[in-house]
C-alpha cells in the first residue's frame, strides 16, 4: 500500500518515525569502528533490528513488528494492514498476536519456551506514548522468534513531541542498550552481579573492597560503553580511576571517572549542610581534569579518539548519611556544570538495577 492509499495521515506519520528511527539506527552502526561491530555482532542483538516491518493499524494507534536481523540495505520494506472496520485496540491486537511474535523456529525452542509469552494490560496511556517490547530467546541459542522488536505508536504519541528528533532519540536509545546487552551478556549474570555488590554494600569491612569490585568490574559503573579504559593517564598529571567511552548516533563521548573510598563521608558530623574536606578535594579533581583536558584538547583527542566534550563522574559516600535536604543540596551542587556527575554508591546499584530490568525485560514477565 502506497503512503498516497493510506486512509488516516498518521499512519503516514508513524511509518516516517519508523523508517527514520531504522534508517538512523543502521547508519550509525555502519559508521561504527569494524571492531565495536563485531563485539555488537557477537550476539544476535535484538536491540539491532532493522528490517522489514509489518504495520497494523488500530484503533488508537499502530502495532508494529520488526524482523530480526540488521539489513545493510536502506530499503527497508512495510507490510501495511488496515482493516475496513478498526475495532480493536493496539493492546487487544498485540494479545491476539502473542503466540506469532514469540513462535520460534526450532521445534526445540517451541517446547523449551511453550507457554512463556508476554501480555498486555490494556491502558488509556498507552494513546500518548510510545512502547518499545523487545522480543529475544535465552543466550547462547540458534534459534531466535521472528520479531525482534514491537512498537506501540499511540495517535496522540505525536501530539507531545517532535517526531524527527524522537525517533532520532530511540535510535540513540537503542544503540546505547545494544552495547549494554553485549557487555553484560545474559540477564542472569547481571542480577549475579548487583547481588553481590548489594551484598558489598551491606556487609563491606574492608574500606577497599567496593572499590576492588568496580575494578574488577567496570561494566557496572557503564554497563553501556564501547571503550573503558583502567587508570588512564591525563598526560601524566592526573589519573581518574576510570575512562569510558559511549557511542550513539551523535558521535563518542567520554566519561573520566574518580571512585572514592566508600567510608568517606560527604558531609561532617554534626553539621547539615558542611562539605568535607574529602569530599571538596574529590569534587575539585574533576574541575582540574576539565582544565586540563581543555587546555590540550588537541594532545587529548589523540589518546582518546572522539574526545570532544568530556564528562566527569564522582563516586564518593553512601545513601545513609544524605537526608532529602542534604540530597537537594547536592543536585544543586552539580547543576550549574552539566559535564561533572556525582553518584553515591548506593545510587550506582540503583541505576544497574533499572538498566538490566530494561535491557533484559524477558527474565521477569515472560511467565503468564
């Protein structure tokens, strides 16, 4: 069906979103280093998809499934399904389809997966926003369902945002959690993996011992880095503990992270809102790396490719010592310099927490 037969000009709309948001998705892995390629590719990384699409329209916006698989191609063909008489909705389409987007192809993988499917709840939201299932059978398997990815498109998704940026966006989005989804591998290792931090957390005697686990582990710190380098040198002046880089559709940006020992405090004892001594000398390294990387950003960019505007990340205290007032406190002193970032031990478990729920979404609703 031709975009000129389309009975509603949102359909139009939403096939434009799709095909900007594949077309935006594919040319930024292409434009990727052959080796960040490869590691992407190690899996069949359902975040990737980009193929042919089967749209159906609905009464309150578009269902659309996308083949697995990454094509090279820049046509990308749609299937578009308009029904004479729209009665359902795009939730009641999605359950009636349940049992075709999760068929796998191996007579195996149907038994090993039979009655692991995932519905929806039907919800007046889902007309202004946009919702992103990512359909992927367990690691280290032959056999994958046919659609990677399903979109829900609600009509008035539209009416709240600008859709050329948006779709630009949830390429980003998507480039950033395929890097999540290869570097931490398999959602059992992840939860693995915040266990025993929050044990860490809980039960450390050892001032050193979360700061040897993120040594050991730096994926936890950004699960969604191409690069991470391990004490890197700032021209010999300085050395942050850490330096990772992330790549999206808007280029590479670079994070210099410095983790403190987990028992300094960030505040003093018995006053509210006074700093410590610690905790200000942590904060002014990252001013003085910034200073220094931006007085010789010509030598910087050569150690570290893409460099263009650096972000720095401080580690430092635990979430008992902050009160709200104390948090708001602290937000506020962030805020006027958007590069530098401050997380709280604690506040690391909480973001990989809420990353590996998004990026491995199958482990926790695939039972109905």
């Amino acid at each position: 069906m031709s975009a000129e037969d389309l009975p509603d000009p949102r359909i139009k709309l939403a096939m434009d979103w799709l095909l900007l948001y594949q077309n935006t998705l594919r040319k930024t892995f292409l434009a990727l280093p052959r080796e960040s390629q490869m590691a992407l590719l190690r899996d069949q990384n359902p975040e990737l998809a980009t193929g042919p699409m089967d749209i159906f329209v609905c009464t309150n916006g578009v269902v659309a499934t996308i083949n697995n698989g990454l094509v090279a191609s820049a046509e990308i063909p749609a299937n578009v399904m308009v029904p004479k008489v729209l009665s359902s909705t795009m939730v009641e389409h999605y359950n009636a389809s349940v049992d075709r987007i999760f068929l796998f192809t191996e007579p195996i993988s149907k038994l090993v997966t039979k009655g692991f499917t995932a519905k929806l709840t039907e919800d007046p939201k889902y007309e202004t926003c946009l919702l992103n299932l990512i359909i992927a059978d367990d690691r280290n398997r032959n056999w994958y369902p046919p659609a990677s990815k399903v979109f829900l498109i609600g009509w008035k998704y539209f009416e709240y945002c600008d859709p050329q940026q948006s779709a630009i966006d949830a390429a980003k989005e998507a480039l950033r959690l395929a890097y999540t989804s290869s570097n931490l591998r398999s959602g059992g290792a992840a939860k693995k993996l915040l266990q025993e931090y929050r044990s860490l957390l809980a039960n450390a005697t050892r001032e050193a011992e979360l700061q040897t686990f993120l040594e050991a582990h730096p994926e936890f710190v950004y699960p969604e880095h191409d690069t991470v380098l391990a004490k890197p040198s700032l021209a010999g002046e300085r050395v942050p503990d850490f330096a990772f880089s992330m790549r999206s559709s808007s280029g590479v940006q670079w994070v210099f992270v410095e983790i403190e020992r987990s028992s300094k405090r960030i505040f003093t004892l018995g006053e509210e809102f006074q700093f410590t001594s610690d905790f200000t000398q942590a904060k002014g390294q990252l001013l003085s790396w910034d200073s220094l990387i931006r007085k010789g950003l010509g030598y910087f960019e050569k150690c570290f490719p893409g460099l263009e505007q650096p972000a720095f990340h401080l580690v430092f205290g635990r979430d008992n010592e902050l009160t709200p007032k104390r948090r708001e406190m602290l937000l506020a002193e962030f805020a006027n310099t958007p590069n530098r970032k401050f997380s709280t031990f604690d506040d690391l478990a909480n973001r990989f927490e809420t990353i590996i729920t998004r990026i491995f979404p199958n482990e926790s609703i695939r039972k109905t």
